[in-house]
C-alpha cells in the first residue's frame, strides 16, 4: 500500500497533524467541549459515541464538521452506562450495559454479534445525519483479541473509511501485527497517534517543534466544567483541561501555523480512499 504521506502530496520533512476531539455525545459537557474546539478551529475532527445518551444532540449540532464514528463496545466510567444498539447478549456487562473492561467483553464477545453492533453505530451515524470521516474505537476495546480485530478491519474496508490504530510500537503489546495486517488490507491510518496526557500540551510550541514527519493524529477528549461532567467523569479535570489547553492564551493552532505544521481533516484522508491522489501542500 502506498504511504499515506506520498498520497497526500507531502515531501521529505513535511509534517502533517489531525487533531480529534472524542467523545463526541458522551454527556452534555463533552458535546459543548468538543463543539467549542470544532467552532474555533482547534481541532479539526470529533468522534461521536453513537450509543451514549448525548449522540443524538451531538450529531444534530455537528453541521459541516467532520465527524466519525468513535466504535463503543465498552462503558467504562464507573457511574455512567450505555449499552448496545442491537440487541447483543454477549456484549452486555453484569449491570445490563456495555461490560466496563475489555477484558471483560473479550471473555465472551461473539464476533458476530460484535460486527452486528459496530456496523449499526456506523449506520445509525449515517441516519443521525452525520457522514462519518473515519473509525476509532473506545478504549481500543477491538484490538487485542484478533478474531474482533478482523471484524474492524473488515468495517474499515466495507464502508472506506480511515481507522485510528494504537502507536506501531503497540503491536508487541497486541501479541499480532495490526499494522501489518491493515496495510495489507488497503485501509488509511496516521503514521503516529499521540493522545493528550498530562504536559503534553502545556507547551504549545514545544509540541508542535516535536512533531514528526509524515502524519500525526493527537487525541483529545476537551468538556466544559460542570457539575454534570463532574458526576459522569472521574477523569473530569483531565477533560476540562483538554479544553483550556486547546483554546486558551498561545492555543495550539497558532504554534503550529508557526512551526509549519499542516493540519488535516479525516476527510481529506478518507477521500483519499475512494479517489485519486491529491496534494495538501
């Protein structure tokens, strides 16, 4: 498969970033966090959690922005549950939601039932108004049992769509060679994933200076601070800084104008997919 840089046009040294706000629908805070980093240009993509309870407001609101589908298989907060769109026994958690560990769906996911959902929350995307640009998965809940990874692969392949995959270096973690096997199936992906973690961003400058060739996809999850977030998310402080970080004094975008850095959307990488080469230079 042709490197996604050479498809894109970019040259030796040429450095390119996505910059996806997750968690697109998860509650009311995120939706508004997310929509607040879209509407401002800081981040360029979202992905929508279609079976979380906010997803229908999300994608009534998402407009033009380029959105994809953030696959759930797993609910994970500890006070917050959201379960399966078809019904999908294997793929329910003690408390009648999604299970709150991967561990915990790879015990008895059955991958038909696996593939059932996944291409209902692409389809329900669809039907909610959004064209999704790409695929994720929550918690990276699909890769480490193959037989679910192949469904995902499969999906990506069926409906053309770009997926987020862990950094390269994860497939030892993994025990298969995912990044392999994707190429091989001829499905678009970032040649480096970076997720926001603490300091990550506190130096604008400093991150895009760090930054390497070819393309990047940095993860955000940005929510607006409030009581509901601080209910559903123990992670809250995290997320309201994700916010700050994108849109405060010195936000990234600007930094990264300067240091050269292009920014894309999934768009732009999942056309690539369905048509011929194009140049973002």
């Amino acid at each position: 498969m042709t490197s996604l840089r050479s498809r894109l046009g970019l040259g030796a040294g040429d450095r390119a970033l996505i910059v996806t706000a997750d968690d697109f629908g998860l509650c009311h805070s995120t939706t508004e966090g997310v929509l607040d980093t879209l509407d401002r240009g800081a981040a360029t993509s979202a992905g929508l959690v279609v079976p979380a309870p906010w997803a229908l407001e999300a994608a009534s609101r998402a407009g033009d922005h380029d959105v994809g589908v953030h696959l759930a298989l797993t609910a994970g907060l500890p006070r917050f549950r959201w379960g399966p769109v078809t019904f999908a026994p294997s793929l329910l958690g003690g408390d009648g939601g999604f299970p709150s560990t991967v561990e915990d769906l790879h015990d008895h996911a059955d991958p038909d039932e696996v593939r059932r959902e996944c291409r209902a929350q692409l389809e329900r995307a669809v039907l909610l108004g959004v064209e999704p640009t790409h695929l994720s998965v929550l918690d990276d809940a699909l890769f480490a049992a193959p037989a679910l990874f192949d469904v995902l692969v499969e999906l990506a392949v069926e409906s053309g769509l770009p997926l987020r995959l862990p950094e390269q270096v994860d497939d030892t973690r993994f025990g298969f060679p995912l990044h392999e096997l994707v190429d091989d199936a001829g499905v678009a992906h970032a040649d480096f994933v970076r997720h926001s973690k603490p300091g990550l961003l506190d130096d604008p400058a400093a991150f895009a200076a760090s930054l390497p060739e070819g393309v990047t996809e940095l993860v955000v999850r940005p929510a607006r601070d409030t009581d509901e977030l601080r209910a559903v998310a123990p992670d809250a402080d995290e997320r309201v800084r994700d916010l700050g970080r994108m849109l405060g004094d010195g936000s990234i975008a600007s930094d990264l104008a300067r240091a050269g850095v292009i920014t894309l959307t999934w768009a732009v990488v999942r056309d690539l997919t369905r048509g011929p080469t194009v140049s973002v230079r």
